[in-house]
C-alpha cells in the first residue's frame, strides 16, 4: 500500500492539476470565511485610510483584481506550454518528467486562479447591498494580488532559467543521486548482509519445486510493493522469485513471478503478486535508477546528433552520469534475498549492479560520439574519475569492458595519430587507477597535474 500511496504521491505532483486545485480550496475557503468575519467585526471604528472602503470602490477593486488574475493566469499557463514544447523538441520527451515536478509554474497559476476565485466569491456577497463594507476582505484581496505579482516575477525568472541546458542537466543529475541514495542507502564497509552468506542449495530446491504466475498486465513496471509481497509469501509460507523488476516492460501472460514449494501456492496468492505489481505509461526512477540514467543519456545523444551538434550539452551530461557513478560505486549493492522476522527467506528480487547502470550511462553516449573526440575523452575522464572508487571485483570487469569498446571503437574512427595517442594514454591512466587502491587512486587522482605533456581534458580547448 505505502508503494502504491508513494507512486500516486509522486503523479500528483508531477502533473498540473494537483497544485492549484490545493490553490483553489483554499481560495474558495478564504472566499466563504473573510465575508463573514466582516459582519462580525466593526471597522468603522478605524480612521486608518488603508482599511477604509466603501461598496462601490469594493466592487472595483474586486473585479478588476478577479479578471486581471484570469488573465494573467493564462499569459503563465501559454508560458509554461511553450517551455515544455521547447524542451521536449531539443532536448527530449524524457525530460518533461523533471519540468513538470518542478511547482513554481503549478504555485503561480493557482495562487493566480485562487485569488481570482476568491475575489468571485466576496463580489457575490456584495449583491443588492448598498451598506455593507467588506473591509477585511478587500484588503485581503489587495495583498494576495500584490503577492501573485511578486509570484509571476520569480516564475519568468525561472522560465528563463529553467530552460538552459546547464540546468536541465542538473536536475537530472540531483533526480539521479537521489535515486541512488533511495535504492542504494548503505555505504561500503558496512557488515555484509545475512543474505550474502547464503548458500545456493536452497535455491536450488526451490527452483526445482515451484510454478509460474503470470501477469494480466500490460506497461512498464514502475514499482513492486515489497512489503505485501513479503507478508503474502509469509502468510502461505512460499518462496517468491520476481522475473520482473522496475523498469521492465510487460505483456499479457508474461511470467513475473516463480512460486515454490508448488503446492502451496493458489490463485489467491497469485492474485496478490499481481497485484503488488504497479504498472504504468512510462518508466519513473522511484524503483528504477536507470530510468533517471536513461533521462541524462538522451540529453546527451540529442546533443550529439547531426541537427544540433552540441557537444558541450553532451560534455555536461557525462560529468553528471560519471558523479553519480562514483555515488554508486562507494555504496553497497542490496541483496536479491528479503527475510521475514523469523529469518526465513521469502523473497527473491534481482537488484540492478553496478555494471548494468554503467552500461546504461554510457553504452549509447559512446556509439553515438565515437566520432567526437572531445566526447570520448570526456567519457574517458568520468570514467578515469569512477575507477578511483571502485573496489569491487565485478565493478572493475564492468569498467575495463568499456575501456576495450572505447579502445576498438578508436582505432577504426580517429585516423589521427596524435589524437589515438592521446585517448589511448587515458585509457592506460584508467587502467592504472584500478590496480590500486581506492585511497591512493583517490589521491592520485586529486594531485594529477595535468600539463602540456598531459592528458587533455576534452573541455573547451580538448
């Protein structure tokens, strides 16, 4: 359920209707509540020239505030459309997710639409009453336009922001951490997991004793409710293997799950595996790291494509992947095995490695700029970087694989010698980071000095 609540947390406010429908009932609440602390409170009394009104000067103050914020609001949705459809034709239909999370366009239309909302409701109360003064709620409405105006700067200011690559980079780049220190929250040096001293005897037998459960579903997996798949495999006391895991596209009658021992499961519990399953449109990076990976690499491969031949854009996208790699590679990877209370296994869910995210990060950024020497240098430079911090055996095979691609892919594409020289000497310089330690790599990789006779960095003069 806490899966489901979090995923549906996270569509709420990534779309454009949750925000100011907040926005709204509060205005509508302000709309009904003000007029009728006017009758109860007597202004009269008050020679202040800021509180004091009368009705005609109420009504026109309310409608020229009422229709000016409709109007504004909808200078601020035109505004907010047109970023999204440039965003979306430069840099990719994926980063529209990152846009749309980001609430100053939802607080600025609905404090807009409220206020304007609000200033309907008080207008109302003012109808076929010559006498009555609604002082507090005029004011009230004077304020709250002054505080949209201070809204709709900040909001242009961040359109005019928000949509330069640097920035849209960076916030894949935070969307990205922060799935890594969502689904990889133990560092390394921290006791193994019982589940690491595990031997594959059991699991062995199970998979020898177990049936399939299918799916009834179609879409890409976005979350698996662990916790109720956990308490259904303890309750029918069963093994459960996921074949799925976040991220990956299903079909109808595709096979999810393996149940064992066979004769204990049911179409009870098979019902409840499915429906632990949460299935949607597109891909969200809660439970699935790559789809945040995948966001920073179509940035990058857009950038480096023929019609827009930025290859700072691309530069800037590898630094981010190459950081949040060094975030991965420095923390443990969680076990497939989930226990109950009593330490019994329950279930199986294969985690994603280190390797697999790398190879997300940067299998398509090196096809594509393989040409691109400037690119494939700066691949070279992150991934010089990350080996650092690698300490894990299967980490550094992942690594030294795409140091093999890099050094084919070089060989046939640069007919430069100096140029195939230089990218092969940091392809060496790479490799001797992961001979080391992962202090001293560190520090030799603080205190490198990169000279004349060094290593360019693939920057501006690379």
């Amino acid at each position: 359920m806490q899966a489901r609540l979090t995923t549906l947390w996270d569509q709420s406010r990534a779309s454009f209707w949750f925000v100011p429908s907040m926005f709204l009932v509060v205005g509508i609440m302000f709309g009904f509540a003000l007029p009728m602390l006017d009758l109860e409170i007597d202004f009269s009394k008050y020679e202040s020239i800021w509180l004091q009104t009368t009705t005609d000067g109420s009504r026109s103050v309310l409608s020229t505030i009422a229709g000016s914020m409709v109007t504004v609001a909808g200078v601020v949705f035109s505004l907010t459309m047109v970023t999204l459809s440039i965003a979306s034709g430069q840099y990719g239909t994926r980063v529209l997710r990152s846009l749309m999370e980001d609430n100053t366009a939802q607080v600025a239309m609905g404090s807009l639409l409220a206020t304007s909302v609000y200033c309907f409701l008080v207008l109302r109360t003012l109808q076929d009453r010559d006498q009555y003064v609604p002082v507090l709620s005029v004011n009230a409405a004077i304020v709250a336009a002054i505080a949209c105006l201070i809204i709709l700067i900040y909001f242009v200011h961040n359109v005019a922001s928000e949509i330069q690559a640097p920035r849209i980079v960076e916030a894949l780049g935070t969307d990205l951490n922060a799935s890594i220190e969502r689904l990889y929250p133990e560092e390394i040096g921290q006791a193994l997991p019982e589940a690491a001293r595990l031997t594959d005897d059991p699991i062995e037998k199970f998979r020898r004793d177990s049936v399939t459960v299918d799916t009834k579903a179609e879409g890409y997996l976005q979350g698996i409710d662990v916790a109720t798949l956990l308490s259904a495999a303890k309750s029918h006391d069963v093994i459960i293997e996921m074949r799925k895991r976040p991220g990956d596209f299903i079909t109808v009658g595709d096979a999810i799950a393996d149940v064992g021992p066979a004769g204990k499961s049911n179409d009870g519990l098979a019902r409840t595996i499915r429906e632990t399953l949460i299935v949607g449109t597109s891909r969200t990076p809660r439970q699935d790291v790559n789809c945040a990976v995948h966001e920073l690499v179509q940035v990058a491969i857009r950038a480096l494509s023929p019609a827009v031949n930025d290859s700072f854009t691309a530069m800037n996208s590898i630094d981010r992947l190459g950081a949040a790699l060094c975030r991965l590679a420095l923390r443990e990877i969680p076990s497939p095995y989930r226990y109950d209370e009593e330490e019994q296994l329950r279930v199986i869910a294969r985690p994603c490695g280190f390797g697999e995210v790398l190879g997300a990060a940067f299998n398509q950024i090196r096809q594509c700029g393989e040409g691109s020497g400037a690119t494939t240098l700066r691949l070279l430079e992150a991934l010089t970087t990350v080996a650092a911090r690698v300490s894990r055996g299967e980490d550094k095979e992942a690594i030294e694989d795409q140091l093999q691609m890099i050094d084919r892919a070089s060989r046939e594409n640069f007919a430069d010698e100096t140029a195939l020289a230089v990218i092969l000497k940091q392809i060496e310089r790479t490799r001797q980071r992961m001979t080391r330690e992962p202090e001293e790599a560190q520090n030799d990789a603080d205190e490198a000095d990169d000279g004349p006779e060094d290593v360019p960095t693939g920057g501006a003069n690379g």
